[in-house]
C-alpha cells in the first residue's frame, strides 16, 4: 500500500468550558512530505491512539503535572506506531514498533528521548502497552503498591471499577489477597466486574439503594479514586484507622466549571487516614521492572484485558473522547487509527 501524501492531524480549536463540545477540536490536512526527522528523531507512522481522562485536564489552561495543550496545538495523546523514518544518529530503525505521547497525529515526528520500543513477547498483544503494560495498568500497579500499601487480607474499594485504571486495580487487589469491592455505572458492568475479573462484590453507583447498600461492605483500608466529587466524599464516612486513599482520579468533576467541595474530610483526622495523589511517571525508574512482572501475569492469564475499540480513524478520536465521562467504554478505550505499514526499505520520503 503506497504511502500517503497527506496527513491528519487533530488540534485544540477551543477551551471547553464544561463539557467538550463538537468545536473544541478541529482537523488539519498537511503534505507529509513537511515531516522530516533531524538527528536523534524518528518519524512514526501511528496506529492506535490511547483516550483517557486524563486528557480532559490539558486542555484547562491551569498549573498541573504538564503544561496545557495549546490553541492549535495537537491534542497530546499516547500512541502505538511504527517508525518509518529515522534521522542521523537516530536509536531507532525503520519497521521499529514504539509508543510515545505524539498526540492525535497520523504521522508525527519525535525525538528518540520520547519513545518506547515495543518487543512483544508470546502471550502480549501490542495494544497491551496503551493498557494493562501502559500508563493505565502502571498507573493501578504503582497506585496501589506505592501509595495503597496494600496488604493481604485488607478492604478494598475501588471507583470507576470498569476503566481501565480501575480494572486493573481490581485484579492487583485480588491477587494481593484483599477482599474487593468495585463500583460502576451499570449493571451490565457491576456482573462484568463479578463474573470476570472476579471482585468479591461489584456496586451500581446508580442504583437508588447504592449508599444502604455499600454500608454492607463495613469500612475500608484502601479506597483506589478515580472519579472523585460526592463519591470520594462518601468514601471518607466509610474509612478504618489508618486507611489510606489513592487519589488517582476526578472523572466525575473533570467537565465541571466548579469541582465538588469535600464535607466529610475531617474523618481523615479522627481515623489516622492518609490521601495522596502522585502521577504514574513518579516510579519512571522502576517502570521495566513493572512491566515484566504484569507481562508475566497476562501470559500465565492472572491478569485478563478487556479494549473499547473505535474504528474509523484519526478523526473518530475527539468524537470517542467524551465516552470516558458518560460511562459509554468498559475496559480500555483507544482508537484503530491505522493498519500497520508495510516497511520494504528505509527510502526517504
């Protein structure tokens, strides 16, 4: 299959004030022939495309871990790829398969600094690195060893069970030898959570009875937070001594123009307890050791994955975004950008 001339891009058109809107993002056309990599950079043609909440805070024009995607900036975002160019000096050869944050572009070109050569071994799929061996799955694993201390034996809870951070955590906590309990946004989730991953318990957040329900838990050691708002708030009323919570995520205020407020933080005084937030790119150093060891649970089939996969192309990744904020994916969200290329030599474009 020949090469394309062109290629698209998807760029920050607009702030969303709340929601994102049809107008926040927009898509360019540019001649590919304007990508050429300099020394140390490799031109990536990408094939998968991550969403994740998180996505939703670069586009706030506030003080965070990364700085704010740009008015006509590309939309930061990880990727699966494989390179099909390389400058002078470059690690990396053509057919390479690599992932790295190029954002929502059909080619991009990156520095060597920024990627990751993929080496699939038997038992791993290459989508495994945009989930369970990926910032998702790193994310629930440093999450919960680091900042959890979970011990077996031990409570947990987990919100946004159905996610792809959430998964995970549920499935660690289990081989952990905690008891876990999940919460999610449907029925169909909560049996999928039950039946599957093999939680001793899963809870619809929607149901009328939820808050009676869940008392029927007890109370908890560690609470693994990925939504945030009334959710974390109820959480905090159901905390043992030294709990300790992992403030992972907010989904659940991340299209707010005005975050809920915590009422009941003064049970964190009265139970010893401990929030904390960290960001998955804290443990940099111990990320391959991490990664073998979940690699070797997804081969023996102790951890199982589960993809939300949109077909279309580049530009049905704005229209999936908002799926991670109504609840519409259950397990890993991403995007078929591309069929691989076929790399027959290192010719120049």
């Amino acid at each position: 299959m020949a090469r394309p001339t062109h290629y698209k891009r998807i760029v920050l058109n607009k702030r969303p004030i709340a929601d994102i809107e049809h107008d926040t993002f927009r898509t360019e056309v540019h001649p590919l022939s304007e990508l050429k990599p300099g020394p140390g950079q490799a031109l990536v043609q990408c094939t998968w495309l991550s969403l994740d909440p998180a996505m939703r805070g670069y586009l706030r024009d506030a003080r965070s871990y990364l700085p704010p995607v740009q008015i006509n900036e590309v939309m930061r975002a990880m990727g699966l790829g494989v390179v099909v160019d390389v400058g002078s000096g470059s690690k990396f050869a053509v057919g390479d398969h690599v992932s790295g944050p190029w954002g929502m572009a059909e080619f991009a070109v990156v520095k060597d600094k920024a990627l990751d050569k993929i080496i699939v071994t038997p038992g791993v799929q290459p989508l495994d690195f945009l989930g369970t061996l990926g910032t998702s799955g790193l994310t629930a694993y440093f999450g919960l060893k680091k900042i959890g201390l979970l011990q077996p034996n031990e409570t947990l809870v987990v919100s946004g069970a159905a996610g792809s951070v959430g998964t995970v955590a549920c499935q660690l906590g289990k081989a952990r030898g905690a008891k876990v309990y999940a919460i999610a946004g449907s029925d169909e989730k909560c049996r999928w959570l039950e039946k599957e991953l093999g939680v001793d318990k899963a809870f619809n957040y929607k149901s009328k009875t939820f808050h009676k329900d869940f008392k029927d838990v007890g109370y908890l050691d560690v609470y693994f937070d990925n939504v945030g708002g009334d959710m974390l708030d109820f959480m905090l009323t159901r905390l043992k001594k030294d709990a300790r919570i992992v403030l992972c995520g907010a989904i659940s205020d991340y299209n707010a123009v005005k975050p809920t407020g915590l009422k009941s933080y003064m049970n964190l005084i009265s139970q010893r307890a401990k929030l904390q937030g960290f960001i998955v790119t804290d443990y940099a150093s111990e990320k391959p050791a991490a990664i073998e060891e979940m690699s070797k649970a997804l081969i023996s089939g102790a951890l199982k994955r589960k993809f939300h996969i949109v077909e279309g192309g580049i530009e049905q990744a704005p229209i999936a975004l908002p799926m991670l904020f109504s609840g519409g994916n259950t397990g890993k969200l991403v995007v078929k950008v591309s069929e691989e290329p076929e790399i027959t030599s290192r010719a120049k474009l």
